[in-house]
C-alpha cells in the first residue's frame, strides 16, 4: 500500500506538469497516470488502495467543496440570485431528459433506465469546476456579474437534485422497496410525488448545518483559540466537514456536499480572518488531494467496458449537452445581465463530469440493472471526454467570452509569487535593507533581486556586498546584480525588468547639502516608482510609503 502511494503522488505529480508543459490541464497526465497504474493496463496499485478510492475521493472532493465556500461572493450572489439558482436545477434536469430519449432511440432503453443514465451523466463535477471557477475569480473573469460564483452555487444544486433522482430510479428499477409516507388523514405520497420535498429538505438542512458548523468553527477557532496555528486550523475544520459528508451518507436527509460548500460560505461572513486562513490551508491540502483524486479517478475507468459503445456513447453526450443543457443554460439566464457571450461561457464552464460518474457509474451494473454495463461504459466515456476538455476550456475561453473586473482578494486566494528589490550601495546602511527584504521574503516565501548601481568603480566592494548578501539571505532564492547609471533610473529599469512587488531601499537620517538641493536617490524613487517603495531608515526606523 505504501508503495502504491509513492507511486500515485510522484508519478501523478511530474506528468502533471509535464502535462500542463504541453499546455494541457494537469489533470489529463494525473488520469493519465491512474489508467497505466491501475488494473485495466500496469496493475501497479494495490487492492487495499483501489478499495479505499471511494474514501479518498470523498476526501478530495469535500477539500474541493470547502475551497468554493470559502470563495463564494455573498453580494455577487445577491446580485445573480435567481440564475444561480435556475443553473441549479435546469440544465442537469434538460440534459437528463435529453439522455433519457437519446438512450430510448440509440440504446433501446426504457425511459427508466435511459433517466438513470441521464442523471449519472448530466451530474457536474466539482472537482474540475471548483478549481477552474476559483481560478477565474483570481484573475478577474466575470467576476463584476458573479460569473463563477452562479455557476459553483449551481453546481452544488444540480447534483443534490439528480443524485436524489437517481437514488429513487435505483430503488424502482432494482424492485427495491421504495414506501411512500401516509399524511395524517390518510393521504399517501409516493416516492415520486415526494421527491420535490426531498430535494428542499437536503438543500434547506444542508445550509442550515454548514451555518452551525461554520458557527462552532468560529467558536473554536476564533474565539476560545484552540489552536497556535493554520495547519491546526485547517485540520480542525478539514474534520468537521468530513464529518457532514459521512453523516449525510449515513442520515441521507441533508446534502453534505452542499453542508460543506456552505459551511465556508459562512465562514466568511462570520469570520473573515479565519477564513482567509483556512483558504491558504486548504489550497496546500488541495496540492495533494487533487493528485490523489484524479489518479484514483483514471484508475477507476473501466476501459475494457467501453467496446462498441464508444461511438454511440459520444452522441449520447452530444445530445445531453448541446440539446438539453444549452436549452437549460438559456432559460437560467433568461432575463439577466448576462450577454451572449457570457451565455456561451456556461459551454467550457460548466460541462464536466468526472468524481460523481466514478462514484455512482458502477452501482446499476452492481445492483444487476439491465444495461448496467452500458450505463457503466457511459460514464468512463464522460470523464475521458468532458473532464480533460473542460478543465482546458475553462482557461482557455474565458479571456475570450468573459469580462476582466477588479479581484476581491477577500473573497479568494490571488496566487502571485512575491519578489523584491533590495537597492543596496556600499554603505552600512545595506546591512539594514538586506536584513529587511529577507525578513519580508521569509513571510511571502518569496525571492530577492539584489541591485548595486556601480557609481565608482570598487570591485573590493562590490565583492564585499556579494559576501554579504550571501550571508544574509543563505536560506533565500536570490539574486545579486550590478549595473552601472543613474541610480533612480536604473532601480525602476530594474524593477519592471523582473516585475517586482516591492522595492526596498535606504534612506540616510540626515542629508547632505547637496542631496537638500539636488534631491535623494530614495526621492527619486518614490515619486517616479510604479511599484510600492518600503523605505528603510539609518536611524532604523522603518516608514512604509506608497
């Protein structure tokens, strides 16, 4: 088992990212790599593993659902309220009945059996949509009509409706017994006519657990400070939404994807400081998770299960998405703000399949349904198809089809590596600027460019600044350089060159009389610099500028 790990995170790491050289999704060498390791080609992985995929996805999925609560956009939600809540229920309803006919004419299924397929494949995956709609709202895309933030609500919606309907096709078509409920003065309700308030019972007690839970994290974690840390702040909350999902498998009256999805929603509400912590522990975990998610994915895929139907699998798919789910894109934003291309976005944006076909593509062949095997080889064709061409749309057509706003970096993680400019001379003063831009880097985890504008031709002291930048900044990526002109020009030349976040450099405490009428090198910088200056005194007292 333990070598079986090794073999999922450095193997499903590296051809990664030598997919995503070839500028493809990671996750297309991550599924990749879960084919050739898992039993269908190298038959690498262990059995303990493969039995234990479920659990692991469970736990990958519920780090994915934590991430888009935590990035949720409450006044943007305000804003594409009713879209947000048509995308939850229309397309995966459209695209479920447009399978359910194209499985009755290519597939000769009964409209049962074709509505089951239906809801497995028309089920959205959140663990390639959650990350490619947070990686929008970081950079800009449709962020200013809350763009992402409709599709992840919607999202979340749409698989608590089609996995209640295919729980109850399940029970029909398995003959298992699926008893209504007798109302006081003798009404029955049937499965079906209970369904309706099946999927407001699991959405209303999902929100309202995910608000308790996210009011018991503040409590712990905010208030009475149980925790020294993030990494126990993250393991903390990682564990009580772990346990909404296992309760809800257990107690199967609420939605534990949606409990999560807005635990972290309300975390920010409650607790915005807490939650920014969490979204920088929960993006580390997610490092690991994902890897593991979609390599347990890939090795999931029944590929000898595919044969003949690989053909007519595809039009299936084409029927359901660019029949039903457009139909069901253009009534969710019927009436909106939203503009023909923003329309044209939900396409790329929100079509990809993947954790909930693995999760549920196998239980009607399990359960001795007819066509099991079929519906089976249906949902491996989606995730093949949709999850590696959606996790690439996504990118790709959204600075095409979407407009850039302004990032809430409240809201969501903004990656950016953190680089400096350290302006040094030869005076002692660079001792106190090297030793600030390291402090500074070490908090970032950043890197330094070093800069020394040769003024007078002293290579004993250049070479004494080399030893000592060395010194200070041994445990930080670095780099020294020297250059030769106007000291101001040169620092902002520089500065662009490498496109650093702050520029840090000396002041004297008291200026000469020809600095008074010609004016500091430090002046120079500050009005001249489009980047933040942090100015570091003799005296060492530090002003923060800019």
């Amino acid at each position: 088992m333990l070598e079986s790990i090794i073999w999922i995170l450095l193997m499903g790491f590296f051809v990664g990212q030598i997919a995503r050289r070839f500028k493809a999704p990671a996750l297309v060498g991550m599924v990749l790599v879960g084919i050739l390791l898992g039993p269908q080609v190298g038959n690498i992985l262990s059995p303990a593993i493969l039995e234990a995929a479920g659990s692991f996805r469970t736990i990958a999925v519920m780090v994915i659902l934590m991430k888009a609560g935590l990035g949720l956009d409450r006044e943007k939600l305000a804003q594409q309220g009713s879209v947000a809540l048509r995308l939850g229920f229309l397309p995966a309803a459209f695209e479920a009945i447009a399978v359910a006919l194209a499985a009755m004419w290519l597939l000769q299924f009964d409209f049962a059996t074709g509505l089951l397929l239906g809801c497995i494949v028309g089920a959205e995956s959140p663990a390639v949509i959650v990350p490619g709609m947070l990686r929008l709202k970081s950079l800009g895309w449709g962020v200013q009509k809350g763009i992402p933030d409709a599709i992840l609500t919607g999202s979340a919606l749409s698989d608590v409706l089609l996995l209640l309907v295919f729980s109850l096709l399940l029970a029909i078509l398995s003959q298992t017994a699926a008893t209504g409920i007798t109302l006081p003065g003798g009404v029955t309700l049937s499965p079906l006519q209970l369904l309706p308030f099946q999927v407001v019972l699991q959405i209303v007690l999902g929100v309202l657990l995910g608000w308790l839970t996210a009011r018991m994290l503040v409590s712990l974690l905010g208030k009475q400070n149980w925790t020294q840390n993030a990494v126990q702040d993250t393991l903390v909350a990682a564990g009580f939404a772990l346990l909404l999902v296992v309760l809800a498998e257990d107690i199967p009256i609420f939605s534990g994807y949606l409990a999560v999805m807005a635990t972290g929603f309300f975390l920010i509400e409650l607790d915005t400081p807490l939650a920014r912590r969490l979204r920088g522990g929960f993006d580390s975990v997610w490092v690991i998770a994902e890897i593991i998610l979609f390599v347990l994915l890939g090795a999931s895929i029944q590929l000898n299960v595919l044969g003949n139907t690989a053909w007519i699998g595809l039009l299936v798919l084409a029927i359901g998405t660019l029949l039903g789910r457009s139909l069901g894109w253009y009534l969710s934003t019927l009436g909106s703000n939203w503009t023909w291309k923003e329309r044209l976005f939900l396409l790329p944006g929100n079509s990809a399949k993947a954790t909930v076909q693995a999760a549920i593509g196998a239980i009607p062949l399990a359960q001795g349904i007819a066509g099991g095997e079929t519906i089976l080889a249906l949902a491996a064709l989606s995730i093949l198809v949709t999850a590696p061409l959606g996790a690439w749309a996504i990118p790709t057509f959204a600075p095409r089809l979407l407009q850039k706003g302004e990032v809430d970096p409240t809201k969501v993680a903004i990656a950016r590596r953190i680089t400096l400019l350290a302006a040094i001379d030869t005076s002692s003063l660079s001792t106190q600027v090297l030793s600030k831009a390291a402090d500074l880097a070490r908090r970032a985890d950043g890197e330094v460019i070093v800069l020394h504008v040769i003024r007078v031709h002293d290579p004993r002291g250049v070479e004494k600044l080399r030893e000592q930048t060395q010194q200070l900044l041994a445990d930080i990526r670095h780099r020294f350089i020297t250059t030769a002109g106007s000291v101001p020009e040169e620092i902002i030349r520089t500065a662009q060159d490498y496109n650093v976040t702050e520029i840090v450099m000396g002041k004297r405490g008291h200026r000469s009389l020809a600095e008074v009428l010609v004016g500091s090198v430090s002046q120079a910088v500050l009005e001249t610099s489009p980047f933040p200056v942090l100015i570091v005194e003799d005296k060492q007292t530090l002003a923060s500028v800019r």
